[in-house]
C-alpha cells in the first residue's frame, strides 16, 4: 500500500468520464433501446390486498387489434421455475404473476401484449378478473402472533426468519450493570425511488438459442437467476451490461420482470419489452425498503460505558420472500456500530404481510439498524444526564484498539472515530452551534442538535447468506478486470457489471492509469454481455472501490510485469535491474538502455522470438479479485466476518421545528467522512451528499402508506414525497483519511455513505428539540401532520398542568 | 393527425394520435431520447424540455398542442459533434449528476434560467431546479455546476481588460 499524496491520480480532482454522454442526453438507458419489431407489456394488477382469482376473462382484450397476447399466472408458473429466495421457504413461492391467489394490492395478475405501449394498456383495462377477497393483514407485530391472518397458507405461519444470536455473556453483562434502558422505535416503509423505474427488453432467438437481455439492472446473480427460472442454460442468457441505469441504489432487482418478458418474448418469438410506469413501479415494482420494528435494551454503568446491548429487529418484508430478509443479516458485521459494547443478543425476524415486496435498498437494512442504535445511544445519555457527544467518545473503539474484533465476528480494519468527530466540532464551532440552538430556543422556537456517528461496512462477501441460510456455502463475492493493450499500444479495460451513476468507468481508467502510468483519459473502459464476462457480483455493498479498482489494480500490475519483463529479456539485463516508468522500462545501472512503449507493445504481440522463453504473446490479462478478509463459513453460534472495510461518518445539524405547524427545518448540516483512501473526490462527495438525501427523505418524507383497507395510498410523486433542491441543505463536509490496511490504496466503501447516519441524526435532532416538551419521537419518517399533533398535544398538557399546578 | 412540429430549429410534420403526449412523441416518432419519462404525471421534472424559453414537462403536454410553438429539447444545446455548451461543460466541471437520467432536464431547466438571469442567487438556482427530482446528488454539485457556468457565462462576455 502507498501513502496518501504518493499517487498521480488517485485521489485527484478528475473529471467523472460518464458524466460526457450524460449531459448531452446520450445515456443509452433500458427504454432508449428499440430492437425491431419490439412488442410492449402492460400489466393488469390486483386492487385487493388478498384475493382468490376465480377467473380471468381475456376476450375482450384479445379482440383489440394490435394485442398479440394476454399472459396469466397459471401458464408462467406451468412454464417455468419458482423465483429464487434467499432464505429457504419452499412454501412461499413466488412467480411473475399471481398463482390462483393474489396476496397485495397492486401485484400483477395478467399482462397483456401489444403493438404499443398505450395499446397494451387499453387491453390491460379489458380484461375482466373475477376476485373473491379474502383476509388480510398488513401490521408487522400482528402477523408474528401465532394464529394470525396467514398471508401463505402452506407456510404454516408468516414468520420466513426468526433466529437469536447471542455473542458473549449477555446475561451476565446485564446482570452486572447498574442501569438498563428499553425502548421501541421504528423504522418506516420507505425506499430510494429511482426516477428511472425498472425497465427491461428480452428477444429470443430460437437458431441460436440466446435470449439478448437489455436491462436497467443492479443485481447479483441476475443471469443465472434468469436461466434458472426459465429452464434453459446460463449460456443461453446474453445480459447487456453496457446499459446505463438510471438510479438504482440497491432496488433495481427486476427479476420477475425479466422472468415475464424473457418468456414472453420465447412463447411469441418476437422481442419484448416492459417499461414500468409509475404506478406499476411504486405498487408492484416490489421495490419497498424494510419497515423495521425494534426493540432495544442496554445495560450500562454509571459512566455511560454500555456493557451489553438486546435487539430485537421485527422486519415487515410484504408478501413474498426475495432476498430481502438478508437485509436483517447485513448489520450483524456492525451490530455494535463504532462502539466497544462487549456482548449481543439479536433477534433478527422476517414477517409476511399483504403489502408490496421488499427489496434490497441502500446500506441493505444497516441504515435502519444505525438508526435504532444510535437512538438508543441518545436515550442513555438523556437518562443518565451525560452530554451525547461525551458518551460517544467514551464508548467509542479508539484508534489505537484497531484492528478490532466485535463480539458478533467481525474485525474492523482501520478507524479514527474521535479525531473526525474533534475536526468536525472544530468546523462547526460546537459551542457556537449550542449557543445558537439555545438562543432559538429562548426566541420561542423548537431548535435540536442532531448528533449520529455509525459505520459504513464496505466490500462485502455475502456472508449474511450462510449466516441465515445454513444450505448456502457462500463464502466470497469476487469481481474482476481484463485489461489489454493491442498492437498498437491503445489500452482497454474491461468491466462486468451494469453501473447505476457509481462512475465505476472512471474508476478503473484512474486505477489502470495510475498503475501503467499513462493518462487515465487515454484508457477506453468497456463493459461485456454476461456472455463473455468475468465474474463480478455487481455494484453493491459500497464494493466497487475495493473489489473493481483491486481487480483493475491487479490486472494492471501483472500487464506491467509483463512489459518489464519484455524489458530485461530483450536488453539482456535481470529482471530486478529494470525499471518502469511512465510505459517505458530502463536498466537502472545503465538507464540508457531502454525499451519505449512502442517497441515493448511490438514484441510483445508480434516478435516472439524476442520473448522470454515459454512466455504467452499478446499483452492481455484478467484478474477475477476474491473479498479480502472472505473465507469463513459463520460458525454455529453466528460468528463471522462480513465486511472487510469499515468506513466511518459522524453527523451534527441544527434542526428548528415551527411549533405550530410542526415542520422541520435543517439550518446547519455538518459530516465528517472517512471512507480511506479517495480515489476520485468528486464522486465520493456525491455519494456521501446524495446518501444524506436519501436520509433526510426517509427522515421526513417519504412513506408508502397504507389505508385500512389494505391499499397502498402512497402510490405517486403527489402523496410519496420526494425531497426536492428546497428540502436538501447545504451540507459541508469534513474529510479525514484512514487508510484500510487491507485494500490497494488504502480506499474503503462509500457508496451507502450519508443515508447510514442521516436519519438518525435528524431523529436526534429533532428529539433534542422536542424534549423540553416532554414527548419522545420515536418512528420514523417523522412526517409534519404527525410531528405537529404531537406538539400541540404537548403544549394542551403542559399547560393543563401548569394550571393545575396553580 | 397531422402536426407541424418546430424542434430545435427544425420543422418535422408528424403524424400523431391526439392522446399522444409530446414526451412520447419526441421519444418514439422522433428518436429524441434524451427527454425521459420519469413520473408522467408532472412531478419528477425528468421529461423537461423548453417550449419558447420556458422549462415544461413534455409529460403533460400533448404533440397536438406543441404545434407552432419552438421546441427545444438537450440535443439541441450542444453547439456540434462532441462539443459542450458551457452549461454541459459546468456541469461536467462540478460532477453535477451520478446516473444522468434527471441530467437533460436539469440542464434544460438551468439553461432557461441562465437565460432569463445571467446572475442567478443560490436562492434562484434552488427554485429554478426545483420542479426536477435528483434521487442520486442531493443537488448540491448541480447548483455548484449552475452558479459556474453563469460565472463563465458572465466573463465571456466581459470586454477584455488590458
């Protein structure tokens, strides 16, 4: 690893080489591509939360000319696979489109076939569904009780996962501490609603056996799920990876969607496509992010030093099981966040209910974990009468203590939690923002400091799987790079994976450029078909620094030992007394004697007889990159490690609160980031400024609520609100670096940064602002109708009190 | 029916359904791609284009009615092959996007902002782009990128100073 300063281009200002095409309005996303003859899916969908389908009438539809087709669940299901699930519950399949039984509102039942997209839809009006309702149940809390509404009737129950892990002497830490606290608090259904809505194109063609896949797709396993269900040879999946996606930040996992249009396109033997419209997206996208019950205990002494920690995570995932229960696995590899808590007890459940499926989102359920944690650091303090930022310094790992290892199995590689913390109080002036908030505060208005500080764990091999699926052996989650340099001495990298705005094309120009030492600019990035690719796991899990730029490092350094090779062979000098630099390589006791780019590239693809003995012509390599740290199996009692990178970022805001209406206002954002070692510092500042938006609309904004009726009311932009540029602050951040030992650079993840620490924050806050009236905000999104009821309830009885006081 | 459609400085004659609306017309009878559907029901921003200088969503305008007005939508502001409007360059400058889908509006919106103000507050900027949802940046490096191009904007047409 080099120390910071030392690169050329790592770490410096460039310009993000995507953002070209962007701006002029040439991305090429999912809708943009038309093959001929393309055929358009509109899909008819349940208005019940739970109905038997009795019958379908496609007459109607069918006779409109221009429709080729109406397709129902029964033929699908006859056809294909079940749809894969992370967790093992064979009875709770699930498929494209409803089978005999349809289990929320908004999931597709039909989908009609036509020449146009508006044609489809028509149809999609005509045909006629005969439902007969059946119970339902939408609360997390009732569908754990035995007895409750079964939203799966084979499954027995609604419970998919309920496991409690115990790390260290729980009871005994409990039994020895002074104090405890319990409390509840709640993580709202929300997710982070890319503008581009799930678009994919399949075409089958039956000579040569290849289904062509376009789509705008962020997702793990994508092909072979897509062979699997569809019965036919991962070789006969052609997944397009240079579609630009249009936002995905973990959802866009359209599998059953590629499942409907792949086989659609094999049964008419024409090309067809499904592009979501909003409604089908925010209703039956499956999309929603975990909705997440907690309930935390914590045992603690009068210092405030936290000895021991009880959660409970009671996760509501909708109807059916995808991956998304691993969300409640993800946060086991920081289930203590930056603290130094000795023993764990984690109740981690997955319920079904009547509502939209759950997907993966953002930081995949360590925001809503972070959330909770540090909610109760706040608690602790208030209830002991310590200062918020005094208890965190206190029971933070110090960074001498690193490398440390948590009780639930995981090492954190690097940290210097209290020095960013101390650059960010600097930055903001601490006191100064004290002093503010309390001159608001005697000026009649509602004003909090929000304080957060959590863990971003980065690069990470899946681990949650085996953790929570004893029959899954996964133990890595590898990426990968070719680089070549033709004949004529033009570089090209290859990558193997769809991006979703990451930049990943800049990072592996920066990191090849930086290794081979030309102008990263000159380095032409590609993406291959899932056909002639190299494994890669896709961009999740804030990976992409770490497991691309190592791969692209890797791939790099062997093409350079492989010049300087050529080199000393040719200038008949040891291998060790050669040198490379800017693509040339010299003797260094004679530094004369040298071999340019030119000549070196011209031996390498067309002298043989100038090569090292047994050497292979050509000048092209690949390295398929494993997890670092990965390896391990978890052992019985759920031990292992998970993520290899641990970034950190601290929060602190000013939020005023208008008493009478209710409504929030961030008046300061200040972050500290340490994600390591930066390789490209815009995109990391984007990451971090686009996270805390994300954050600031879980916060506050964004619900897909839920009628009596089992409705999802929350079903557009008009009632699912989306923050806007008023919403967003200004938000300065604070930079500090510690480098990961384990990484090339020293770079960590930063793709999740800002959503992990925001809302909490701003749930801190605001509780720091409505705590002199005596009221505890405890779920989130703290929405302004529910936080200005809870105000001038307050206010009625403080005063009731105060006059009876009289 | 039949309309006459001004695009970009360009006439086309199209033949269109009543029912559809410009966004798609400029997509699918055009090949203008780069206006993209994001809500379609007038929220997001993300199918922005310029109708005789002002930003409107293409999304609740029918073809029908965009006859005899001046359209302009992102293809039309680079100034050739492989070139950038100083606004395009800005927002390359600031890396003011991630995923580029809300790109095209935003810039179409902060082009007919710029056009109307060349000395645009933070407070204009803000209301200017706030018709256009961004899930990817929180908009900070999109407002940094609207304030720099007015900046350059401004100089270009300063008298050169001896």
């Amino acid at each position: 690893m080099t120390a910071p300063g030392k690169f050329r281009f790592v770490s410096s200002d460039r310009r993000v080489r995507e953002d070209r095409r962007f701006v002029v309005g040439k991305g090429s996303f999912a809708a943009d591509i038309v093959p001929q003859g393309v055929k358009h899916v509109a899909l008819v969908t349940c208005p019940h939360p739970a109905a038997r389908i009795v019958s379908i009438d496609k007459a109607a539809a069918l006779a409109i000319p221009g429709v080729h087709y109406v397709l129902e669940g029964a033929e699908l299901a006859g056809a294909t696979n079940v749809l894969a699930a992370g967790l093992d519950t064979p009875n709770v399949p699930r498929y494209p489109l409803a089978l005999n039984v349809a289990r929320y509102a908004g999931e597709w039942v039909a989908a009609v076939v036509a020449d146009s997209r508006a044609l489809a839809e028509d149809a999609a009006e005509a045909v006629a569904i005969e439902y007969a309702p059946l119970p339902f149940i939408l609360d997390a809390d009732e569908a754990y009780k035995p007895g409750s509404t079964l939203v799966h009737e084979a499954h027995g129950s609604n419970v998919l996962l309920d496991r409690t892990f115990v790390w260290g002497e729980v009871e005994q830490d409990f039994a020895v501490s002074p104090h405890r606290l319990k409390h509840r608090v709640k993580w709202g259904r929300s997710s982070t609603v890319p503008i581009e809505t799930f678009g994919v194109t399949a075409s089958w063609d039956p000579w040569r056996e290849i289904l062509d896949i376009w789509a705008s797709i962020q997702m793990p396993k994508y092909p072979d799920q897509t062979a699997m269900v569809l019965k036919i040879p991962m070789s006969s999946v052609r997944v397009h990876y240079d579609v630009d996606v249009g936002g995905s930040y973990g959802v866009k996992r359209g599998i059953k969607h590629t499942v409907l249009v792949g086989y659609l396109s094999k049964r008419l033997g024409m090309p067809v496509r499904l592009i979501e419209d909003r409604l089908e997206n925010m209703r039956g996208g499956d999309m929603h992010g975990p909705e997440r019950n907690f309930d935390v205990e914590v045992a603690f002494d009068d210092q405030g030093i936290i000895r021991s920690m009880k959660m409970r995570a009671l996760d509501n995932v909708g109807a059916y099981a995808g991956r998304s229960p691993f969300q409640l696995g993800k946060p086991v590899g920081a289930i203590v966040g930056p603290y130094k808590i000795k023993s764990v007890q984690y109740q981690a459940i997955a319920v079904v209910t009547n509502k939209t499926v759950q997907e993966a989102v953002r930081a995949f359920g360590q925001s809503p974990t972070n959330y909770a944690i540090e909610r109760t650091i706040d608690e602790v303090a208030v209830k002991l009468g310590l200062d918020r930022l005094e208890i965190r310094r206190r029971n933070m790992i110090r960074h001498e203590e690193f490398p440390y290892l948590i009780p639930s199995g995981s090492t954190y590689d690097s940290g210097d939690y209290h020095t960013v913390i101390d650059k960010v109080l600097a930055h903001a002036g601490y006191g100064e923002l004290i002093a503010e908030r309390d001159r608001l505060r005697s000026a009649g208005t509602l004003a909090g400091i929000g304080i957060a500080a959590c863990l971003e764990p980065s690069g990470g091999n899946s681990s949650f799987e085996p953790l929570l699926n004893p029959k899954v052996g996964t133990t890595t989650w590898m990426d990968s790079c070719r680089i070549s340099i033709d004949l004529v001495g033009s570089i090209t990298a290859t990558m193997h994976t769809t991006s979703a705005g990451q930049g990943h094309e800049t990072l592996v120009g920066t990191v090849v450029g930086e290794v081979l030492e030309v102008d990263p600019d000159k380095v032409r990035v590609v993406r291959s078909d899932s056909l002639n690719a190299l494994p890669s796991n896709s961009p999740v899990g804030s990976r992409m620094a770490i497991m691309l730029g190592g791969a692209a490092f890797h791939a790099a350094k062997q093409l350079k030992d492989k010049l300087t090779a050529i080199a000393a062979h040719d200038l008949g000098v040891p291998v060790e007394r050669i040198a490379y630099k800017d693509g040339s390589a010299f003797d260094t006791s004679a530094p004369d004697k040298k071999r340019t780019w030119a000549e070196l590239v011209t031996m390498a693809h067309r002298h043989i007889h100038k090569l090292p003995e047994g050497m292979e012509p050509g000048l092209s390599v690949s390295h398929i990159m494993p997890v670092p740290m990965g390896g391990g199996l978890p052992t019985a009692d759920g031990r292992v490690q998970m993520y290899p990178c641990y970034s950190f970022e601290f929060h602190l805001m000013l939020v005023t609160i208008d008493p009478d209406l209710g409504k929030p206002e961030i008046k300061r954002y200040v972050i500290g980031h340490d994600c390591g070692t930066v390789i490209n510092p815009k995109i990391v500042r984007g990451m971090t400024l686009g996270g805390i938006a994300h954050g600031i609309g879980a916060a506050l904004y964004e619900e897909f609520a839920y009628n009596e009726d089992g409705l999802l009311v929350a079903q557009n932009f008009m009632d699912y609100l989306l923050p806007s540029a008023h919403e967003v602050p200004f938000v300065e951040i604070v930079h500090h670096e510690t480098p990961s030992p384990l990484t090339v650079f020293g770079q960590k993840g930063s793709g999740e940064s800002g959503y992990l620490g925001a809302p909490a924050a701003i749930a801190s806050a605001v509780n720091d602002a409505v705590r002199p009236l005596g009221i505890v905000v405890d779920s989130l999104p703290i929405k302004v109708a529910r936080l200005g009821d809870m105000i001038a309830q307050a206010r009625e009885n403080n005063a009731r009190e105060a006059k009876k006081g009289n | 029916m039949k309309v006459e459609l001004d695009i970009n400085r360009q006439k086309h004659t199209v033949e269109v359904e009543p029912r559809l609306s410009l966004l798609d017309c400029l997509r699918d009878k055009l090949l203008l791609i780069g206006a993209h559907a994001g809500c379609e029901h007038g929220v997001c921003g993300a199918c922005t284009v310029l109708v005789d200088g002002a930003a409107i969503r293409s999304c609740l305008m029918f073809a029908v009615q965009a006859d005899g007005v001046a359209i302009t939508t992102i293809e039309g502001l680079s100034p050739g092959p492989g070139e950038l409007s100083p606004l395009q360059d800005a927002f390359c400058e600031t890396h003011g996007m991630q995923c580029g889908y809300c790109t095209p509006a935003m810039i179409l919106a902060a082009h007919a902002l710029l056009s109307k103000n060349a000395s645009p507050t933070r407070e204009e900027i803000v209301d200017a782009i706030s018709g256009n949802i961004c899930r990817c940046t929180g908009y900070a490096q999109i407002v940094e990128a609207i304030a720099l191009a007015a900046e350059r904007m401004r100089g270009q047409n300063d008298p050169v100073r001896p």
